[in-house]
C-alpha cells in the first residue's frame, strides 16, 4: 500500500468518527474533534491534512464551513497553513502530558497540617450537583423553560452596543453600575417596602457573597453571632470560620423566637420572610420585638431573604427593614436566584457608613461583579420585564406546589408536612427514628433528589428527621412520579430500620 493511501484511510477513519459523534456537526463542534484528537497526540505532528474540498465531501458540510473551523485551528497553534503546500499539524504544538501519579510528585508541604479543619468547608461540588437523568426537588435547580429566554436575549444586544460597551467594558474600580442601583432602588426594594439611597446599595456575586462579607465584618474571634436553628449550612460554616461563636436560635411555627440568647448576641442572621429551610413566616408581633430588643441591646439585625419576591407578589408583610428607624437591619437580597442561579446578582442594602466598609473589602476579593450582567439586569428590569417573570412564575410555582402538597399527603401521610404561601420550599417531619439521610440516599439510588434536613442543624443538635422538597426545578409531569418513588424510598428505609430495631 502507498504511503498515500495510508494516509488517505487514516483520514478517513479520523473524520468518520466526527461525523459519528453525538454532537452536530459544525465548525465549532469540527474544531473540537480535531483539537482533541491533536490533543490526544493521535495525529503526528507535521502530518498534512486532506484537501478542503475532500474533508467537506467527506463531512457533508460546506467548504466555507471547513475553511472556518480549520482557521480557528490555525488561530489556536493546532494546524499550520503553509502557502501553497497545505494545512499540517501544529509542529510546535505541545505534546499533552499524562497524569502525575503521587510517587512522581517531589516531597513539598505537609498540607493536611497546613489547611484548616474541612469539616467547616462546602463538600465537592460533584456531590451536590444534579445527576443527569434524575428528577430533582432539590433547592437551587435551574428550570430552562421559566427562563425569560427572549426577554433576557433583548436586553443583552441592547448591553452590546458600543455605547452601553464603553460604560461596562471599562475598570469600575470598586464602583458598580449606576443604572442596576437605581433600578433596584426605584422598582425592586420598594416591593419590600425599603427606600434606600445609591450610597447604601453594593452589588455582590450573589446573596451568598453577600453574606460572607457581611459576616466578616460582623463575626470575628470573641463575637457572639445567633444564627437560626436550622439554618443554611453555609451560613454556619462562613460564621464558624471567622472564629465567631455561634449561637443557635429557636425557631418554630412562627418563625425565629426572640429570647435571651438572642439579646446576648453581636448580631443575628436572620430569614424573616421565608425562614430557611421551614418556611416559616416572622410573625407580626415577633417582628416588631426583634427590633425593639435590638435597640435595647445594641445587636445587629442580618435580614437573609428568601423567596421574597412570591411574599411580594402575594400582598404579603413587607420587610424588617423597612420598619427599621435606628439603621440596625442589614438587608441581603438577589435578583438572580429565582430567574437563573448562574447569574450570581445579588445585592446588600444598609446604612452608606457600612457599604464604604464592605465595598472595601469586597475589592480585595474581586473589584465588582461582571458589568456585562449588572448592565444586562439593569436593562431587563427597567423595560419590565422582571416584574412580568416575577408574576407568572409565581402563578407557576404555586401551581407544581399546590400539585406536590397534595401528593406528598396521599402518598406520605406518616410526614407532618410545612408549607407556607408564597414559597416554592415544603419542609417534612418524618417519624421518629427514620434517618433523612437514609431515606435521601434511596431515594437518590431511585433516581429522585431531595435534600435531608439533617444538614440544616448545624449548632444546637441536628435532627434527623426531616427533609426538603422544592418545586422550583421540576416539572409537572414529573412531580407525581418523584413523590411515590420518594414514598417507596421512604417504606424500604423505615423497613430497614425497624428490623434493626427488633434485631438489638
């Protein structure tokens, strides 16, 4: 055989397997497969690459579609293009070098006693993401079809033009985008019943930077921070951190309890409007003594929101700082949580003495939060937009909760079920003696995602009975299904643990 047609059956087995590949093919998905197999070092270096005229043939794509993808190549140092003698292979391109194993690897620092405690620390990521195919009633999850896809698109061109490019595109330093401050001022806090000025707004990444920041203000060694028990496990972890004592709060039907630990405290952490993860609603009375023993104690108010923007939507109370005359509530909202977590928009609103601080500090990790979104966001409330994805998500959500209520009731009457309007969270007690985990594991195994609400006592005790289910990353069709696999998960789990119990 000729070392031309060697090469020629090379090629060939090269780009069938590209035609072959699941993603559709296009210039992009082109460039891909060749860099990876470049990569891979499954092309010498040098070698020369079939005609764009034969590989289009080949591919069943355009030539200018090939010219294109082989010229992105070119960019990146995979492929050279010789003037009148081809396309070759990056002959300067770096070989790929495989995997270190831990004997190559020289004798350097002694990490284990170098980092802190991991216990304090979010596990991997890889044990909190979705798995592909399951269905998820976890918190946080992204549903594509509530997203404002249009709207979102309109409003990011509109960010794009030149003009709106030299605003966001240059250094902001420490500052933030004028228009999404007003925005927030004049059509997103009133909601809650807040007016603030743009010197007591900051943007941050997301409501959880939000309170990590805060936190590392207020929290430090010899403070007593009261965070509700339960709480958010990431807020616990950023509070333990900073070498702060943590105080557990009571919290029951009607939200946080006020009480003498509460007025020992620096400051408390508060989620008055959805509590989470019970979704108890701060009662009126509760709201007005919280504020009070503030003033009298001299401790600071952390307001968390969660899932306010349905509370809103509902005619539901207004926020605990808005009742705030003394500057002793600090307010941590988003704007990104419920349309697309991704997003990571999240704002703090307190007195403009505190925002010069934090904004400070903020520097030191980042200098602000991508202009590109906050210009984006910015555009996307003042043409309404927000206010119209706020309302028929609301009508959504409500609907795939009233669906989820009713099921879990038929098909889980052992569980003492809480739920409040205007929240897309359901918080379960199971009887005593079944292990949450135990029953979240199977129900994982089954395909169903839920969280236990043992992770939600992180001071004071941890139950073991409880569990959360939310509504806001699945669909209706789904729902039906998740809550008998999750009822099924929940009988072999009691099953297991009642023949343990007659075995001792």
């Amino acid at each position: 055989m000729t070392r031309q047609g060697a090469s020629s059956i090379a090629w060939d087995h090269v780009l069938t397997s590209l035609v072959t590949s699941e993603e559709k093919l296009t210039h992009a998905t082109l460039a891909k497969g060749l860099s990876e197999w470049i990569d891979a070092g499954r092309l010498p270096r040098g070698a020369r690459l079939p005609s764009t005229r034969v590989m289009a043939g080949k591919l069943g794509l355009g030539r200018n579609t090939v010219l294109f993808a082989l010229s992105c190549l070119v960019e990146n140092g995979y492929l050279d293009s010789r003037e009148r003698s081809g396309i070759f292979i990056g002959a300067s391109r770096q070989a790929r070098t495989g995997d270190r194993s831990p004997s190559q690897i020289n004798k350097g620092p002694d990490w284990e006693k170098r980092l802190p405690s991991s216990r304090l620390l979010p596990q991997s990521s890889a044990m909190t993401n979705a798995v592909r195919g399951s269905i998820s009633l976890r918190f946080g999850e992204f549903d594509l079809s509530l997203f404002p896809t249009s709207h979102w698109r309109e409003c990011e061109r509109a960010a794009s033009g030149l003009g709106e490019i030299a605003k966001w595109g240059r250094d902001m330093i420490d500052g933030d985008d004028v228009g999404l401050i007003e925005q927030i001022r004049l059509h997103v806090l009133p909601q809650s019943g807040i007016w603030a000025r743009p010197d007591e707004i900051l943007i941050t990444v997301g409501a959880q930077e939000g309170r990590y920041l805060v936190s590392r203000v207020l929290a430090r060694a010899g403070t007593h921070i009261g965070i509700e028990n339960p709480c958010s496990l990431d807020l616990a972890r950023t509070v333990q951190l900073s070498g702060a004592m943590a105080v557990g709060l009571t919290v029951d039907a009607q939200g946080v309890l006020p009480s003498e630990a509460m007025d020992a405290c620096d400051a408390v952490f508060l989620t008055p409007g959805h509590q989470n993860p019970t979704t108890a609603l701060l009662s009126a009375e509760r709201r007005k003594e919280i504020l009070k023993r503030a003033d009298f104690n001299d401790f600071v108010v952390v307001e968390d929101t969660f899932e306010t923007e349905f509370i809103n939507e509902r005619g539901g109370p207004r926020a605990l700082k808005a009742d705030d005359v003394s500057g002793r509530v600090i307010y941590i909202g988003t704007l990104s949580r419920l349309m697309a977590p991704g997003l990571r928009i999240g704002f703090i609103v307190a007195p403009s003495a505190f925002i010069d601080h934090v904004r400070m500090l903020r520097r030191l990790v980042h200098r602000h939060p991508p202009a590109n979104n906050q210009r984006s966001l910015a555009i996307f409330i003042e043409r309404g937009y927000y206010r119209r994805f706020v309302k028929q998500t609301t009508q959504i959500l409500e609907r795939r909760g009233q669906l989820l209520l009713t099921m879990a009731r038929r098909d889980l009457p052992e569980l003492i079920w809480h739920h409040q309007v205007g929240t897309s969270c359901f918080w379960g007690e199971l009887p005593a003696g079944v292990d949450s985990d135990a029953v979240a594991t199977e129900a994982r195994r089954r395909g169903v995602l839920v969280e236990a609400g043992s992770h939600f006592f992180a001071v004071d005790g941890r139950s073991s009975n409880c569990l959360r289910l939310t509504v806001s990353g699945v669909k209706e069709d789904q729902i039906e299904k998740s809550v008998r696999v999750l009822a099924e998960a929940y009988r072999v789990t009691r099953s297991v643990s009642k023949e343990h119990i007659l075995r001792q």
